[in-house]
C-alpha cells in the first residue's frame, strides 16, 4: 500500500493541471493555480509541466496530450465538472497519482472518480485539498499559499483538515521546527490517514509522525497502523471534533491512542513544541529532571509545572554536586542547580557537563535569563552543543522572555535544540519524552 | 476462559431465544445466565413465579437473600422499590414478597411482573461497575469505575478496546482518581485486582465477540479482599436492533 502513496511525496515529475483564466473564487481559481505554479516552479527539483487551459501563462501547455505520458503526480486545479470531463484525457497521460484541490463533488461523481481511478491503479489525494503535499527535501510543495515552506527536519505532519494543516506548517515556520513531510487528506475519497501513516513509518527521513484527526474510517486498522509505528518512532495526535462526537466519544479515543502508544496534545502550539523536542532529542529513560539556571525565581515555576506534569527533580549524586562546588563555589545546588547571575558559557559548559554525567537525571531543563544577569546571546551555544553531544539524555532551554526567546532562537536556528518561552511547554514536551520513553520499554525497543 | 467455543454456543442460544421473544433488553436473570455462561462470575440468582415457589427455593440458596422483581420492564429495580436486601428468614421473605409486588404495580401498573428473583446474599464489599459498548469507529469498548457517585456523578472511570490483555486491564483500574480506595487506604487490604482484571477481560472478550451486544453493565461487581474473588450483583445486557 505504501509503496502506491510513494509517488505522491516522492515524484520525480508534476503535472499542473488549471485554467488562469478562469472566473471563480473557488479552490480551483486562477489566483490559486497562480501560487501553485508558483511554488512549485519556485522549490521543486524535479521536472514540472502546467497546464493552462487559458493558455496563457509562460511555459505552459494548452492540452494534457502535449504532457509527457507517466508523470508521478496530477495536481488538478479545476471545478467538479472540468475534473469530471477531462477524467479520460488525465487517465490517458498515465499519471501515477492525483491530487484533487476542488471541493464539491457529488457522490455520483466521486464513485465515477474513484472507480476509474482504482481500475487505473492511480491513487487519488483528495478533493479539497487546498494545502496538499509537501518533501521539504525534493522542494515538493503542492500548497495553494506561498511562504508556507517550511525547512527540512524530522517532523511529518498529517492533516484531516487542510486549514489546520496550514496553520501547522506556518507554526513549524515560526518555531524554524524543521519538516520532512506533510500531506492533508481533504474528502479523503482514496488516500486516507492510514495509508500515510503507513508510508511515512518507513519513511527515513520522518523522526517523528504528527497527525490531526477529527474522525478515523477504519478506527481499528488506523490503531494498529499507528501500534507498528510508534515502535519505530514516535505519533503525536491533535484530535478535534469533541463537542460534535460527545465527550464520552472523545475519552474512548483518548484510551485507544494510549492503548497503542501515541501521544497526544490539546492544541496546534502544544504539538510542534512536542513534536520539536521528539524529532531533536532522545527520550527519557525516567521522570527525573534536572534544572540548571542562572536566576532562582523562574526556576521555583518551572518546578512547580515539572511536579503539576508529573516529573520529578533530579536528585545530584555527592559526587557531581562536590565537582561542581570545587569549581565553581557559588553555585547553590538543591531543589535546582543555580549558577549565579555571573555565568557564562564557560560555567554552563562545565555545569551542564557534570550534571549530564549523573546516572540519576533522566532530562534536564535549562534556564537563561538574559535580562539584568551577565548572560550573553552568544553564550546559549554552550546549551545547543551540550543537548547535540548527549545521547541519551534530553537537553532542553527555556527563555521565559518572549523577546529573547525570539532571539535565542534566531541564534541557534537549525540546531538540534528546542528553546521554549514557558515551562509548561517545556514540561509538556519533557513529558512527551518520557511517555515515549516508557512506550519502547513497553514494545520491548 | 473456559472452552471458547462451548461458551460462544452457549450465549448465541441464549441471545436468540431472547430475541425469539421479541426482547433487546436482557431481564438481570438472562443477562446473568449470559455471564455465567461466559466465565463471568455472578451471584447465584433464580426465578421465583409465586411465593410457594420463592420459599422453596429460599431454602436451597439459604438465608441471608436479597429479593428483587423480575420484570422486563422495570430497569430501576431500585427507583420502582423492587428490591429488598438481606432477609433473614421466611417470615420476612413472606411479608416482603407481597410487598413487592405492591411497589412496583404502584410504580408502573401495567409492567408485566414474572415474578421475583432471589439472590444469594453478597456481603458488604468495594462495588465497582464493568461495562461496554460498541464504538462506531473502534468496535468493542470496556469500561471500568467504581460504582456509585465515582462513576455515575464524577465520571470517574476508565477506557479500553477490546479485546484487551492483563496489563491493559490493569491499568484501567489504576488509571481512575479513586484506584487508591481499591489500592486500600486506612490499613484496608487491597481489593482482589486480578479478580477485577479477569472480569474486564472477559466482559471485552464478549463484546468483541458478539458485536451484536450493544450494551453491557455490570454494576455493581462486589470486588472482596485480595484473594477472595469479585462477583456480579447486578448485570443488564442490551441487543441491537440488526440481525
């Protein structure tokens, strides 16, 4: 099955199929085509071929009989009708897949659609999918919203819903959380969440699988999907829908995830903050974290979130805590390792290694305070080099000023450290760790 | 479990007598011949059609005895004041019969009355509710509570799929707010867990085996001290409508 949905995110040719000069406002307007046109003009490395129905944008190509045969995928950017009317001309081009962004058919017309469509073995993304496909890696970017593409990484994003889907990308953008794939499914007519699921499972270049649901077809083939992928990495869902579906509803398929090892979250931001910190660091073995900062009074918060999440803080061992004194006397060492308003770099360096050296800490929490303390920017690579040389113990920062944060981020972009402006993220993302943790114990990984 | 096979023919012949007559909701005594067939502990319960019939068997299952109607149209055997617990002896079984019988005609004057059920008596024990439905996307589901305000007012309870293992099982009753009353508070012995664990999977292993059974309740199941068992008080079962 995956094998089939492979075409889809790895095709080595693209055929755009619109009409710039259509009238409409729908999904399958000019404005639309235009940006489709566009970004895959724009980052796509392989050979891109459009169809302009108008005939008038450069380059293009008046007739689907003038495209090559076997492109990997269609995507169309036409009305129910047009679709409907071109059906046999597309099938002739011997497409491997489609994408289908109008919205709109009837069931008449999506069975003809899809009958046709398995006869030619030819699998179909859609309709309504406003904001399709994208391989950061092959510059693939079958979205109808420019500036949306995010960089390359290890987080894959499924979506039930192409909005949803969009404000994902544009939050993986802000957070420069780097992305592998993405796909939204829109009427899901062929392709449905499984089967991507499925592929991207094997995908090498996925670290981490986040999906957004609002309702499963096939409830228990999509479990048992997502039991075989959590032993491989981890699955993170949003789910949505619980006012329409009944909280009784919603609590059953909170059990079933937990029951085959997914993780959930509550909201978007909630699930690129997880998804960051799966995708970057190792998971944890335990629950006890280890808090390092330079200022005591946001330390005493991030404790109490840790607690409220149920992690525990990491106790020292005599030998770590007296290396750390010897060297750097000021140091108070209880409840959280405080280093004093007057580090820099070098203590963090010295600290952060000691502490990681210590068999009884699971993760640890960095605090930077960049305000009124002797902390320079430039000093907060020592964290992103320390979380990068740990292997197997999760390293993660928090700012708890927003502007900073910005900063800190900006600075250490493209690192393999997640950076957080509160604790509760920071904490709900140690959790995440820690819950996968326990799932490979419990699959025996 | 006891033979698979055995049990399946056993409750597939109970369930389509039933809906020979036309029923979808179990009576407790059918529901509780269901679970007994199933491997499901119950308590031991009989038909009683008149009061001569009620005082012989009486004196098989023995004093003390709890007395409930038997109707298939009275569900809150409590709310119609059909129920009567721990009768001592057959003065009282006599009085009481009469008694019943009365309450209910009051509460519902056309419920069609088979007669009265009596039950072997359940000493004072943790009570928790097993139960499951049928999901429409995920199929066979369990739940699990303790009985009572826990589950019916604070929503205190847990969910799996079914059919599930031991360990699920285990973590449905420790994942509620209220494991510790099980767990044993105030120097109490822990309840008998791996009783609990043994009747939610069997519960789910029915629901997932006849998926026809859209509702199934077990509450309360007197779960006693760590070694000596939970047994079903009170059990309803209801079919759909298809097949």
């Amino acid at each position: 099955m995956s094998g089939e949905v492979k075409a889809i995110f790895e095709p080595k040719s693209v055929v755009l199929v619109g009409a710039s000069a259509r009238e409409g406002v729908g999904a399958a307007s000019p404005v639309f085509f235009g940006s489709l046109v566009h970004n895959t003009l724009h980052f796509f490395k392989g050979k891109t071929h459009v169809v302009d129905f108008s005939g008038r944008l450069n380059g293009s190509v008046k007739n689907l009989s003038e495209v090559p045969s076997g492109c990997d995928i269609a995507v169309i950017v036409l009305p129910p009708k047009l679709v409907m009317k071109n059906l046999r001309k597309l099938f002739a081009r011997k497409v491997k897949s489609m994408v289908l962004v109008a919205g709109g058919f009837d069931q008449h017309q999506l069975e003809e659609l899809t009958r046709v469509a398995a006869k030619q073995k030819v699998r179909v993304l859609g309709p309504n999918v406003l904001a399709g496909v994208i391989n950061t890696a092959k510059g693939l970017c079958i979205t109808l919203e420019r500036e949306i593409m995010p960089p390359c990484g290890g987080i894959a994003m499924i979506s039930q819903n192409c909005a949803v889907g969009t404000a994902m990308l544009d939050r993986a953008c802000s957070y420069s959380a780097g992305v592998s794939k993405f796909a939204s499914i829109g009427g899901g007519a062929d392709i449905t969440e499984t089967d991507l699921l499925e592929f991207l499972t094997q995908d090498k270049e996925t670290k981490v699988i986040c999906i957004y649901l609002e309702s499963v077809r096939d409830g228990r083939r999509f479990l048992e999907s997502i039991r075989e992928a959590v032993q491989k990495k981890p699955v993170v869902v949003l789910k949505g829908s619980t006012v329409r579906e009944g909280v009784e509803r919603d609590r059953i398929f909170v059990s079933a995830l937990k029951q085959v090892g997914a993780l959930q979250v509550s909201d978007i931001e909630e699930l690129l903050s997880v998804a960051d910190a799966l995708a970057k660091q190792p998971c944890m073995r335990g629950n006890r974290v280890a808090v390092v900062t330079n200022v005591s009074g946001p330390a005493v918060l991030v404790a109490d979130v840790l607690s409220r999440e149920g992690l525990a803080l990491a106790k020292l061992s005599n030998k770590v805590t007296k290396k750390i004194i010897q060297t750097y006397p000021n140091t108070s060492i209880a409840d959280w390792v405080d280093i004093g308003i007057d580090a820099n770099g070098d203590r963090y360096k010295f600290v952060l290694e000691q502490v990681l050296s210590d068999s009884g800490v699971d993760g640890v929490v960095v605090v930077n305070e960049l305000k009124s303390t002797f902390l320079k920017l430039e000093d907060i690579q020592e964290v992103a080099k320390a979380a990068k040389k740990s292997e197997d113990t999760p390293v993660i920062d928090i700012v708890m000023c927003g502007k900073d944060c910005v900063l800190v981020r900006e600075k250490l972009r493209g690192k393999d450290v997640c950076v957080y402006d509160s604790p509760r993220k920071a904490a709900r993302a140690l959790c995440a760790l820690c819950s996968y943790g326990k799932t490979l114990k419990r699959f025996g990984k | 479990m006891i033979e698979l096979a055995a049990a399946k023919k056993n409750v597939t012949g109970i369930l389509s007598s039933i809906r020979k007559e036309g029923r979808l909701e179990l009576t407790e005594l059918d529901s509780k011949r269901v679970l007994a067939a199933w491997g499901v502990p119950v308590n031991r319960t009989e038909l009683a059609r008149d009061l001569s019939e009620a005082v012989k068997v009486a004196r098989e299952i023995r004093y003390p005895l709890v007395l409930k109607i038997a109707s298939p149209d009275i569900i809150h055997k409590n709310e119609a004041k059909g129920v009567k617990v721990g009768l001592t002896s057959e003065l009282e079984l006599r009085q009481s019969f009469g008694e019943l019988i009365d309450n209910v005609h009051a509460y519902k004057p056309d419920a069609k009355i088979l007669g009265v059920t009596i039950q072997e008596y359940l000493p004072p024990a943790r009570e928790v509710i097993v139960g499951a439905l049928q999901d429409p996307s995920f199929g066979a589901t369990v739940m699990f509570g303790l009985a009572g305000v826990w589950a019916e007012v604070l929503k205190d309870i847990s969910f799996r799929l079914a059919p599930l293992n031991a360990e699920d099982a285990r973590e449905m009753i420790q994942e509620i707010k209220g494991y510790p009353v099980l767990a044993g508070i105030q120097r109490a012995p822990p309840a008998d867990i791996n009783a609990l664990v043994d009747i939610i999977q069997k519960v789910g292993q029915l629901a997932h085996e006849f998926p026809e059974i859209t509702e199934i309740n077990l509450n309360p199941i007197f779960a006693f001290d760590d070694g000596k068992g939970a047994v079903t008080a009170d059990a309803r079962i209801v079919l759909g409508r298809g097949k």
